[in-house]
C-alpha cells in the first residue's frame, strides 16, 4: 500500500489544551507521526510516496472563502497583536443571539470560525494544515491512479471541521476535499466510513444534504462523549441526502465484539450504495490505552477490523484522524 507523507506538520506544535484543571501540552502533536512512520518502517513498508503540492481551489470546494482566509491569516494577525509566544486561541464564540459575521479583529474571527479551544494557532499551523491537504490529494491522486489502497499520512486530522468551523484539533476536513476531489474529477459515489473514536460533526454537517457521499461513522455516543451535540442515530440527513447519513452511536467500554456488530451494519450499508472510492477516516484513538478515548478495542482488533473493511473489495482511501496512545500507536 502506497504510503503518502510530508514533514511539514512538524511546525504545528507547542500550543496547549485544557484538561480539567491544567493546561497540558497537546495530544494532537508531531510525535504522532513520528510514531506511525517509525513503526510502519520497522514493519517493512517501503512504499513512502512524498506528498505534492496541490493548489487551494481542491479546498474551497468544500471550505468558505472566508474561513479559508481566517485560517492562514490567524496567526499573523495574533501574532502581530501579541508577539510570536504562545498560540492564538478564542475567547468567545459566535452562539446564540451573537454575531457570526467577523470583524477585523482576529478575536472575532476565532469567535465566528471556531467552536471549541481544541485547534490552536501558532505560527506553523497554516503550513500544517496545507501539507495534510496536500498528503490526502496526493495519496487521493494514487486511487484514481488505480491503487487498490493508499494511505495518508496527514495532521493535523479533519473530520470534526466542517465548511467554516475549526475543532477537535481540525482546520481542513482532509477527508471531504478528498471526497470532493473524487466527485469533481471522475467518480459518482463515494462512501466515508469513519472509524474514529470520536463523531465526525463536520464531515457530516459538510454532505448532510447530498446523496453522492454516504457518511458512515461508528463513535462514542453524544450523551458521553465530544461533541457531545452531534452523533446521534437519528441524524440521517436532509433532502437529497436523506438516508445517506448513518450514525453508530456506541457507549463507553465497547470492545471488538459490538464494534464489529455495528461496524457490519455500516458495510452492509456501504455495500449496497457501491460507491467509486471508500474513504476511511482511520481514528485509532478506539485503542484501550487511548488518552482521550473511551473504547476497549485491543491491538489485534484492528487487524480484524482491517480485514472486514477489506472485505468490500473496493479502492480504499485511508486518511489519518486521532489516535494519541502514541507508544502504541504505530503497531
Ligand atoms: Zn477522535
């Protein structure tokens, strides 16, 4: 399986998060793909592929202009208010009754085009955020190649950012404009299976209302679990889309049997759309030892879980969302 990676996450670091009542270094750091090249290499993969440069119009068909622009301008605007220390993050948030156009102020911006004090700014994180872009086309490039299965290598990950929403560690839905790509360039269906600890809100608030992407996740439910406002098996799309969104939702403590059982109802799902391309948004963070999961999925497990996904017999995106148990994340 081709293997698409770049270096240039690497400047994304140094920011922190809130936990309870610290601040703690972030979870979401380099040392993750650090982890996961290591391994791969030790396990004999020798099929690197670098990742090429991609132009942004591949991510305004899924983002807004505006948001877009917030995005790389962020940590300038920060930085020329208050130095090159620390990292930009907001105050407040655009809710109920509140404004949602920003004003020039980057405070505002953080305010309308974030939702959670989970995505960071600091002076690499623009870069980041088009390198995993750039890993995802690329490796998107190698399906429509013919590849049976490419994997990208991508942070910082995407799936709970939505057209111009930043959270939960993600910028730029890698996934969506994957999807989007695929659509604009030669497919007609494509599946998004997302086996990420946690609901992917933004790949499913981006084709709530489409019918020409199926969104299949399995997580942890919203009563016990980030987002805590999205998830739920009642979510099944709008319009078009109706009957095109599956929601998994999955208490705390699930192990690989029940994931198995609702992991078959999403490919029995999945089997009968027969999309073009499968993209899987790869979250390991359902590992036992995960940080901020809650799952009890064991090493082998995923071997398992592999297979059956394997077993659809259809050209297979994978593109890297969480997983933070990094001494175990590589295996
Ligand atoms: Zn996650």
């Amino acid at each position: 399986m081709r293997i698409v990676y770049s270096d240039a996450h690497r400047g994304h670091d140094g920011a922190k998060e809130m936990r309870y009542d610290q601040m703690i270094p972030m979870f979401e750091n380099p040392g993750r793909m650090d982890a996961l090249v290591t391994a791969l290499r030790a396990q004999g993969h020798r099929d690197f592929v670098d990742a090429r440069p991609f132009e942004l119009n591949s991510i305004l068909r899924v983002h807004t202009p505006g948001f877009v622009a917030f995005l790389e301008q962020c940590w300038p605007l920060w930085e020329a208010e208050f130095g090159a220390s620390g990292f930009a993050t907001a105050y407040t948030f655009g809710m109920r009754g509140m404004e949602q156009q920003p004003n020039e102020s980057v405070h505002s911006m953080l305010s309308c085009y974030t939702f959670d004090v989970c995505v960071p700014f600091v002076k690499g994180t623009w870069t980041a955020i088009r390198s995993a872009v750039d890993v995802t086309l690329t490796a998107t490039q190698e399906i429509t190649n013919g590849a049976t299965a490419a994997f990208a290598l991508c942070r910082p990950p995407g799936h709970h950012a939505s057209s111009d929403l930043a959270g939960g560690y993600c910028y730029v839905n890698n996934a969506a404009v994957a999807a989007q790509t695929l659509l604009d360039q030669w497919a007609k269906r494509i599946a998004i299976l997302d086996v990420d600890y946690h609901h992917g809100n933004g790949t499913q608030r981006i084709f709530y209302d489409r019918a020409d992407v199926l969104y299949a996740s399995l997580h942890a439910k919203p009563e016990q679990e980030y987002p805590f406002l999205l998830g739920y098996a009642r979510e099944t799309g709008v319009g078009v889309g109706e009957g095109f969104n599956l929601n998994l939702p999955l208490p705390l403590g699930t192990t690989v049997a029940a994931y198995r059982e609702a992991l078959a109802a999403a490919l029995v799902r999945i089997r009968a759309y027969a999309p073009d391309v499968l993209i899987v948004s790869l979250g390991v963070d359902t590992f036992v030892g995960d940080p901020v999961g809650g799952f009890r999925l064991e090493t082998p497990d995923f071997l398992t879980i592999g297979a059956d996904i394997a077993a659809l017999g259809l050209p297979t995106l994978f593109a890297m969302e969480g997983g933070y148990a990094i001494a175990a994340l590589g295996t």
